[in-house]
C-alpha cells in the first residue's frame, strides 16, 4: 500500500527533496533589475526559496522591503516564504526595494519566479513491454501546515495498497488524532484511503501525530500489515517571545567603569526550536530619563553594560529602561515581546563633606569644662544616613594641651566642639582651633583627603572672671631633716590669686597632718615643727609626708594643695638583732646565725660590725663570732660546752658607728631538733596570772574534799555491817585463775575478792586502805607492783602484772602474807621473762599468764588473764552468764 502517485506533490517531504536553483543573470547596467528563482509549485510557509545579492545591487542599502507579503527578504538577500503559496501561473514576480536614507536614494530588484520544469526520459524504442514495479507498504512522510486556514477538511494524502489489486479493500486509522485526544482530527475514507484533516492544529500543543493505518478485506482479513504513519506539524511563527520577567529590577553603583554589567534579561519562545522562529534578538526601545544613553544590551544574550562614566546618583538616581526581544533574529516582520528594567544608581562616596562657612566664632568662660561651645554644620550630597554622608570631625590644629574635643551629633551630623580642660583667661585670651572633616567611609574617586573646601578656622574667645585663690602646681616639695628642733620654721606651701598673681591677702589653714608634726603660720603659710620628726615612724618609711593645706582669700574663697614633705634621713638608730633567743641541738647543731637589721636609710646602715663585748671568762671560751655577711654573724661554740642556757651579750654596729648590745639567750640543748626544746623552755618561762592561781587554788580545794569524803567513806564502810560468806561466794564471779586455784577471785569488774569481811576496795598490787601488817611490807608490795612482763609476745599483747588495776584486799584476811607470795612468784617470773627474752618463738607453760589469739570481736568469754582489765565501764559481758538466781534481776534492769 502506498500513496497516489499524483498526490506525491503536496507531501512536505518530497518538497524538501526539490533543488533549488538561483540563477541570477548580471548583465552589464542590469544586475539590479532581474533575478529568476526556479521553485516548485507549491512552496511551504517560512522556508528559503533562493537569494539575491543585493550588495552587488546596492551595497549601501540600510532598508530592504518586498512588494508582495508572500515573501519577506532579511539583509544577507535570503528569500522566505512569509506563508505557504502555491503558484497557480506558470511565473510569478515581485520587487525588493532597497533604500539609503541618508543619500536619499532607492533601487529595485525584480525576483521571477518559475515553475520547475521535469525532464523525462524517453523510452527507448526496444523496450516493447512495460513491468511495473512492486510497490511497498511502508511508512510516506507526510506533514501538515500548524494553523491552517483549510478549507477544511482538508486533504493530506491517499494512502493505498497493493492488495487493492486483487481485493476489495477498506482503509481505517488508528491513534492519537483518530481514538485519541484530541479525538476525531484525522479520518480516512474507506473506500478510497484518502487522508484528511478537520481543523487546525497548534504545534506547540501536538508537534506529530503517529497513526496507524490498516488495509482489510470486506470479511475481516488483513491484506497488510499495519501501516504506520507519522504527520508532522509544521510549525508557524505564531508565539511572541516573552521575557522571563515582567519587571526587572537591577542596581549599579555610581562609579562603575565602562563595560560594567547591570544585569541580564532573559525572554523565551514557544516555537520550534533551531528555527528562526525562536532566533531571539534583544534590544532597547526607551530610556527614562532619554539622555544620555547609558547602557546598552548585547543583542544574543541579554547582558546589560554601562556604556558611560557619567552615571550620577545626585543627578539621576533610576533610570527606567524599555526592552524589546524579536524572533526571526531581530528582522522586521518578527514578533516582538517587551518588558520594563528597573536600574537603580546606588551611592558612592564621590561628594566629599564641606563647611557652609570658613570661619567660626565660640565665647567660654574660663574655668568652664564640659561644656558645648559650637556646633559646625557640614553639607554632603551623598545618600543620608549612610556612612557616606557620616562625618567625622578632627582638631587639626591649636589643641595641643588638649583643651577641647569635637564630635559628631548622629543625628544632624554636625560637629559638637566641646571645653573638656578649664580655660585661663590670664593665660591665653583666645584660642586659635583649625577644624578638618572627611567621611567614615574612604572616597572613590581620585580627590585629596582634605581640601580647602573641608577645613574651617574657629576661634575660640576665653572670657574673663573674678576668680578665688589658685593653688598651682597642686603639690608642693619641701625637705626636712629628721629629729628637727622643735619650733623649727621652713618654707611652706604658696597659693596666689589669679588676678594679681601674687599671694598678698591669702590667708592659710592646715587641713589634714597625719602625725599632728606641725603647724602652719597663717598669714605667710609657712610651717612650724611642733614634734620632732621620725622617719622611721612613719609607715612606709620612704614614703613623703603629705599635708593638706587650704588657702582662703579675702572673699572666703578657698583652694586645695598638698604640701608633701620629704623627711631627710639621720643616723639617728643603732642596727639591732632580730632574735630574743635562739636553740642549737648539740652536736647536730654546730652554729647559728645571727642578723641584725637598722631602720636608717642604707647610706646609715650595713655593714654590720658584731663582736662579743668584754664578758665572763666562760663565755669567751666556749662561744665566738664570725662574719657571714654585711648584715649577718655566725655563733658557735665549743665541743666542751655544756647542755644549759648560756646569756651571751653581743654588739652590733652600723658604718656610722652606731652601736648597740643585746642579751641573746642561747639553749646548747641535747636534741635532734630546736623544737623538742623549746617546749620545755616554753614551760619553764611560764608566768601564771592572779587568776590562772585562784583557779589552781580552787582545783587543790576541790581535790581535798573528794580525798576526805573518800577517807571518810572507807572508815565508814569498815565499821558497817559485813556480808556472810554464802552471799559473798553467789556474787557474780568469774575465775580468772589458770594454775589449780585457791580462793583468790577476782570480780567482773577487776577488784580481789577473799573473804565476806573482804568490803574494802583498793588495786592489785597497791597500799589497802586498812594495814595490820607494818608500813614496811606495804612499801614493798607499792614496789612489786610496777613489775611488767611486757617482754612476753604473743599474739600481739602485752600483759602486766600491774594490768589488773582493780580492788585490792586488806592484808590481814588473805591467806598468804606478802613476803610468801612475793618468794614464790618473783623466781618463777623471773624465770620465764628470760626465755621469753631468749626466743620470741618459745611457748610458755601452762602454769604461765597465757596470751591468746584474737577470738573475734564481741566475744562474751572476755580475757582469761587475772590481770586482765576489767575496770571499764563498757565492760558488761559477764552478764550474758549470770546464774539462776540474778536472771529476774538482769530481766528487770535491761527493761529499764
């Protein structure tokens, strides 16, 4: 199946397979006059048709215009079909006019159009029979015109197939166009398969359409193959470029250079791509202000440069710019789009500041400080309230004592000249200021910093007053020299009136001496020593003595001023040694050294002399002194000195010959360190005060009386009524006897108990309360008392036999005497405190005070020993064995 073979002529492919001819005929006078252009028949919209060389023409033509709009020409001589055209005659013409305006002139060309003629071969005379060539069923490009103005519908082409030949065949369509949206576009005849159109259509909306073509016979059978069929839309210069924006807004500063960029405009189109129709070109139609022109737009990019210097925010601060975007590269007949560019001059610091006068006048009072005299106004024409419209205001000249300040008011920016130093009219009655002002931001263009027009004279007038007495300079020097005779008159401190510069009528007054050292004479101010002055008194000692002093004059008026005195040093103090009383441990000790120290100034003080005046014999023999430093000495002594507190008289003297002797109390102590002795010393030196010896007093008062109501209760209880032995033997016993026993007990609570008479109480080992048997054997058991095993070890404790400081019993009632008990332990303790000494491993008898190991903590069977000691209060364990007869009690006592 395959298209009409007449038909073939309105396909747009088979257009665009036709050669174009130009054939331009220059005859010598004519060459402007006649072009022929060979096109086909029918010509599509916007497509070239041939070109004229209109330099050779007219080379200076600047408008080219063609008489038939069918066909436009652009300035290269390329001719285009503005729409498409089918050439009904055989010929066509029409004229371009080519005209300079500046010369006035205009010349024409004519372009004829012919039809292009085909050439066909003739047969040649031995080919009889005729073969027709098998036709395809493929693919015929075919396209339609966007917009079409019909008539519709409006045919496109037949399609056919071969099987028509020997078929009924019947055509139908299928695709976007035909059951697609947009629907029924397209539609085939069935019979016939000629393909039509029934409206326009946009390209931009459908740029193609690819239906399907079918070929079937009246039962249904396919005769071919489905056919495809693409319909290209050829596109028409229908869409306007339009800018990305509506308004553009840009900024460029006024002192740009030539060239810079302002910005870029950008527009789009909606034609078809790569064709003139989306050749944009960019231009400007209007400036606002119109003159001068200042910027200008590449015509291909967009891209707007400055293309003056001239750019001056004072002047002109926006300007409003037009722009116009043409497709067809910019030629006449193109659609154009517009839009509005906004470019604001934005300011730079290129108008320096000025002063509205050269010179100023300002009045102050003298005396008068921070205080406003003058405000200076500036101009500046560059944006307000920018740093390049802020001033910044200097003294340039006539400040040098640092009399005034200026500064800027932020508001106004005006400079605030202010007095900051009192003013003296006596001593200057103007002043002379010369005043520069530039801005806070650096200038752009090439000027000076400071010009004529950015300096200003002020002058300032200081005006006079009646002024009080003035103490000038505020502190004043004078020296005296220590331990001045009292009544002594020296120069004092001198005020003076303003006026007459002299202080006659001013009368002075002391305000403030710290040690009350003098006095000040009234009327000429000068001072009188009323103490004798000491250097050394006054703390620091290098420091001057300062006095305040008023003056006053006649009108009461007054002024303040220091009178600083320096008190000149005298030798006047002897060096002394700084210690009362020193430690040296012998023999670790061999020396100690001595240091002596003299208020005087240095010029009065080391070196140091220390010798030992004339002393007792002892003294020169064991003790000498030799020389360390300026302000130093070193004492030691001889081996043979012995261990006692020597008082050794030493002098010391300054270069000047002050001298001075000081008693230093050495201790020669047997020690290994000051310390340990000097506690003793510390002891021994004790003076007690009346009230530290009533309380003494009242303590040995207090201990009498306890000792007498002790006495006084152990005679009582002697003669009191005696316990049986039954209700002795069921008191709470613990036996802490470890050999076969006898009836020696000791109680829980450490005291012996021997018999029911036995209700005295006293300690193992001690003097009883009631003696029978002589003093004599009491001092020995005092005696045997103090004897310890504490070189026996066991487990590490220590036993003793006076450990057991409990009761003791009297000595009639105990079975043995002491001379009996004292003959048979002292061998057997004896005996065994040797081995012990002799082998720390050695394990002692049964018959010996065992040693134990520790049993745990809270153990209720408590020590075994019968030295053990029982005698603390916290000692109360015994209670968790308690016999029958005492659980009731125990039950009643733990409730309570």
């Amino acid at each position: 199946m395959a298209a009409a073979g007449p038909r073939r002529s309105v396909c747009g492919a088979a257009c665009r397979q036709l050669l174009l001819t130009l054939v331009i005929f220059s005859l010598a006078g004519e060459a402007c006059k006649k072009v022929i252009l060979n096109v086909p028949s029918k010509l599509e919209a916007d497509k070239i048709i041939g070109r004229v060389n209109l330099e050779e023409c007219f080379r200076s033509a600047d408008l080219i215009q063609s008489s038939d709009p069918d066909f436009r020409v652009l300035s290269d001589g390329s001719v285009y079909t503005a729409r498409a055209v089918v050439l009904s005659d055989e010929k066509r013409s029409f004229t371009i006019r080519l005209s300079d305006k500046r010369k006035q002139k205009q010349k024409e060309v004519t372009v004829l159009l012919e039809h292009q003629k085909k050439v066909l071969k003739t047969r040649h005379t031995r080919e009889t029979v005729l073969r027709r060539a098998k036709r395809r069923w493929a693919p015929i490009p075919c396209s339609m015109q966007e917009n079409s103005l019909g008539p519709f519908p409006l045919f496109l082409q037949q399609v056919e197939s071969d099987a028509a030949q020997n078929y009924t065949v019947f055509y139908s369509i299928s695709g976007r166009g035909v059951d697609q949206e947009p629907l029924n576009l397209f539609y085939i005849e069935r019979d016939t398969g000629n393909l039509f159109c029934t409206q326009p259509v946009d390209r931009e909306e459908y740029d193609v359409f690819d239906l399907i073509a079918y070929a079937s016979t009246a039962d249904g059978y396919s005769a071919d193959l489905p056919l495809p069929l693409p319909i290209r839309v050829e596109d028409e210069n229908d869409n306007h470029p339009v800018f990305t924006e509506a308004i553009y807004n840009f900024e460029v500063s006024e002192s740009s250079r030539l060239g810079t960029t302002v910005g870029v405009v950008c527009a789009t189109d909606r034609d078809e791509p790569d064709t003139m129709h989306t050749r944009l070109k960019y231009s400007i139609l209007q400036q606002t202000p119109r003159s001068p022109g200042l910027f200008s737009v590449h015509p291909s990019t967009g891209v707007i440069t400055t293309v003056s210097h001239y750019l001056d925010r004072e002047v002109v601060d926006k300007y409003s710019l037009i722009m116009k975007v043409q497709d067809m590269d910019g030629q006449f007949f193109g659609l154009i789009g517009t839009s509005t560019c906004i470019i604001t001059v934005t300011d730079s610091n290129d108008n320096a500041p000025t002063f509205r006068q050269n010179a100023y006048e300002a009045f102050v009072e003298e005396n008068a400080f921070n205080v406003e005299i003058l405000r200076i106004p500036v101009e500046d024409k560059d944006l307000i309230n920018t740093a390049n419209w802020r001033v910044n205001f200097t003294i340039l000249k006539g400040n040098e004592n640092g009399h005034f300040k200026i500064s800027t008011d932020k508001e106004t920016n005006e400079g605030v000249l202010c007095v900051v130093k009192p003013l003296n009219y006596e001593e200057n009655h103007q002043v002379n200021l010369e005043i520069g002002v530039n801005n806070e931001a650096p200038f752009t263009r090439d000027i000076p910093r400071v010009t004529a027009l950015n300096r200003a004279l002020v002058t300032v007038h200081v005006r006079d007053l009646d002024e009080g007495p003035e103490c000038t300079p505020a502190a004043q020097y004078v020296r005296i020299k220590e331990n001045l005779a009292v009544g002594s008159k020296i120069n004092g401190y001198k005020a003076y009136d303003p006026e007459t510069r002299n202080g006659n009528g001013l009368r002075y007054k002391k305000l403030h001496d710290p040690k009350g050292w003098i006095t000040i004479d009234e009327i000429s101010g000068s001072i009188i020593t009323s103490k004798i002055l000491d250097r050394e008194v006054q703390t620091p000692k290098n420091e001057l003595y300062n006095i305040t002093v008023l003056a006053i004059d006649k009108d009461n008026r007054s002024c303040t001023g220091t009178l600083a005195v320096d008190i000149e040093d005298v030798n006047d103090n002897p060096p002394e040694i700084l210690q009362e009383y020193v430690v040296i441990c012998k023999p670790k000790m061999g020396y100690t050294d001595i240091l002596a120290v003299d208020p005087d100034e240095p010029v009065h003080g080391a070196p140091f002399y220390f010798s030992l005046p004339n002393t007792s014999p002892e003294i020169s023999r064991l003790w000498s002194l030799t020389k360390v430093n300026d302000t130093a000495a070193r004492l030691s002594y001889q081996k043979n000195a012995g261990f006692q507190e020597y008082t050794i008289p030493i002098t010391v003297k300054d270069r000047a010959g002050q001298a001075a002797t000081k008693l230093l109390r050495v201790n020669l102590c047997e020690c290994t360190h000051p310390a340990q002795c000097r506690v003793t010393s510390r002891s021994a030196g004790v003076v007690l005060g009346k009230w530290a010896i009533l309380a003494i007093l009242l303590g040995i008062a207090l201990l009498f009386s306890v000792l007498l109501t002790l006495v006084c209760g152990v005679f009582g209880a002697t003669k009191g009524k005696r316990f049986p032995e039954d209700l002795a033997q069921q008191n709470l016993i613990i036996s802490n006897t470890e050999a076969p026993g006898d009836d020696r007990v000791c109680s829980a609570n450490g005291f012996m108990t021997q018999t029911a008479n036995n209700s005295s109480q006293g300690f193992c080992g001690t003097m009883g309360s009631g003696m029978k048997n002589g003093g004599q054997e009491t001092i020995e058991m005092m005696k045997g008392g103090n004897q310890t095993l504490e070189s026996c070890r066991g487990a590490g404790h220590h036993h003793t036999l006076d450990s057991c400081r409990g009761g003791h019993t009297e000595v009639d009632n105990c079975r043995y005497t002491y001379s009996e008990w004292h003959s048979f332990t002292q061998p057997r303790l004896g005996e065994k405190l040797h081995r012990c000494n002799q082998n720390e491993d050695h394990m002692p008898s049964q018959d010996y005070v065992l040693t134990y190991n520790y049993e745990g903590r809270g153990s209720p069977a408590g020590s075994v020993g019968c030295c053990s000691e029982k005698q603390e209060e916290d000692g109360l364990d015994f209670l968790n064995n308690l016999e029958p007869k005492f659980i009731t009690l125990a039950e009643a006592c733990t409730k309570r």
